[in-house]
C-alpha cells in the first residue's frame, strides 16, 4: 500500500510538471542541444562536450528548445594558458532579429598570467549596450566551475559558482525594456574576437597556441518549455524560480555581491560617462 501511494505521488508530479511545461532533469548534450556551427569542431567525449577554435573555424551549439523564464547552468572549463582574443559564451537569445532579447555570459581571454574577464550582457527587445566586467577570482581554465542565469518576473540574476555577479533588475514601471515575453534558446560558443576582447583589442590572437580548447559539462534547464504560445508560461506563477524568495537576494547572497562589486567590478556601463553623459533610466533606478 505504502509503496502506491509514493508511485501515485511521483505520478502527479510528473503530470503536474508536464501540465506547467516545465522541463525535467536530467538535461543531456546528446538529446537536449545540437550543434550550430562547425560540426567538426565540437567533441563530446563521455560528459563533457569539447569545443575548438582554429584558424579554420570557431564553433558552437544550442538547445533544441526555447524557454519562457527559469535557471540555467553549466559548468565550464575555459581556455588556458595565452587565449587573447578569444571568447567563450554561454548565453539565452530568442533568435529574433533586430528586435531580439539575449543574458549574455561572455569570457573574454587573456594574456597568460592576467586575470580572466567575464562580460555580462542585458537586450531587451533589440536594445542592449548594458555590458559590466567581472575580474574572475580564480583561474576558470584550471577547473570546472558554475555559471548560473536566473530570470524571472522580477529580475535577471548572473551568478558564478553560486556568487552573484550581476542583478539586473525589471524596472518596465520606469519605462525600462525588460525581456518577459519572448522565449530564449541556450547557446554557446569559442571563437575569434580580437578587433575587441582583450583590452579592447590592443591584444591579437596568438595562432602559434592554436587550437584553442573550452570544455562544458553539467547541463542544467530548469525552465519553462515554451510551445506555440508562451502565455502560460508567462502568466505562471507556480514555477519554483517565481516565489518570493527568488526575487531578491539572500542576507548572504547580498554580501557576496557587495564583495564582488567592491572587489572584482572593472567595467560597468552606467559608470561610463563617456557614453552616457546622463545615466541610463534603469542606473538612476538603481540596478
């Protein structure tokens, strides 16, 4: 009898789950992702999928399916020893054109021995240019580690192995584009950007350290799946990533991104005058 009764449970959750839309665990590369550009170049050996980056081709994969707000991760191993000019990313696009929302993660390489820059990026309804840069606190091409988006109703949430980088705030009550409706495919990729990558294109690619290498491994989606209409995921405020709880940080959480602003922050565009005289609405807003 007992054992009914937890089989009737788990069968409810399932339905419940597959009624939210909501995607299940496990994610793997081989059912949940393909392959975007150059097939060649990307490896996958046991858990970890392997891109390359050559003087023939950088590379890149996707997910099958797109998703209306959740948590995605995966853990990533960069490019070591001298990767100037190189970037690996890990980001959500709606692939929508000029008018395309996009959370971008975005790594830029380095000479050997500086520390390792990560870009993060906001576009809402076509309009980005909200780029901040993290000095990364460890070595990321020695080890695996986690980088987490959380997006919901309330706020877009950049973390590294559990540390937040980055919160973007839903100020749409100012006036602020906020990307919460349409549905955003998980992609990444390596390749050759040093017209702007490392120290802003004063440092070029090194082919003689070619091919360049970037690992991925622990693919996790917890998201909404979205179907011919995103309306129920929008309206949907069931999902676990929607509670309170999700909207704000934690005590703990609060301090780490104090730490790190105060520590780590390099580059963050409401500070540059330069290109905004006058603050972007969402900085007077506080972010």
């Amino acid at each position: 009898m007992e054992s009914c009764s937890k089989l009737l449970v788990l069968l409810q959750f399932l339905a419940a789950t597959l009624i939210a839309g909501v995607t299940a665990k496990p994610v793997t590369f081989f059912n949940d992702f393909r392959v975007t550009w150059a097939k060649s170049h990307v490896k996958q050996e046991g858990p970890v999928v392997h891109l390359i980056l050559d003087q023939s081709s950088g590379c890149g994969f996707a997910s099958k399916n797109k998703y209306l707000f959740g948590r995605v991760s995966m853990k990533l191993k960069l490019v070591s020893g001298d990767s100037a000019g190189t970037v690996t990313a890990f980001y959500m696009n709606s692939d929508t054109g000029a008018v395309r929302d996009e959370l971008d993660f975005e790594f830029l390489g380095n000479r050997s021995g500086q520390p390792y820059t990560v870009q993060t990026n906001v576009y809402a309804n076509g309009k980005g240019d909200r780029e901040q840069r993290v000095n990364l606190w460890f070595d990321p091409s020695a080890d695996f580690h986690v980088y987490t988006i959380l997006w919901n109703h309330c706020h877009i949430l950049f973390s590294v192995d559990e540390v937040p980088i980055r919160v973007y705030k839903n100020n749409q009550a100012r006036g602020v584009a906020f990307p919460n409706h349409q549905p955003m495919g998980v992609f990444s990729t390596l390749w050759e950007a040093d017209d702007w990558a490392t120290r802003g294109g004063l440092e070029k690619i090194n082919w003689s350290k070619a091919p360049f290498s970037a690992y991925y491994k622990d693919f996790d989606i917890e998201g909404c799946l979205a179907g011919p209409s995103s309306a129920a995921c929008a309206a949907n405020s069931g999902n676990w990533w929607e509670a309170a709880a999700y909207c704000k940080l934690t005590t703990e959480q609060a301090r780490m991104y104090r730490w790190v602003r105060l520590n780590h922050l390099i580059y963050d565009y409401c500070r540059d005058k330069s290109r905004y005289p006058l603050p972007p609405p969402e900085c007077q807003a506080g972010i």
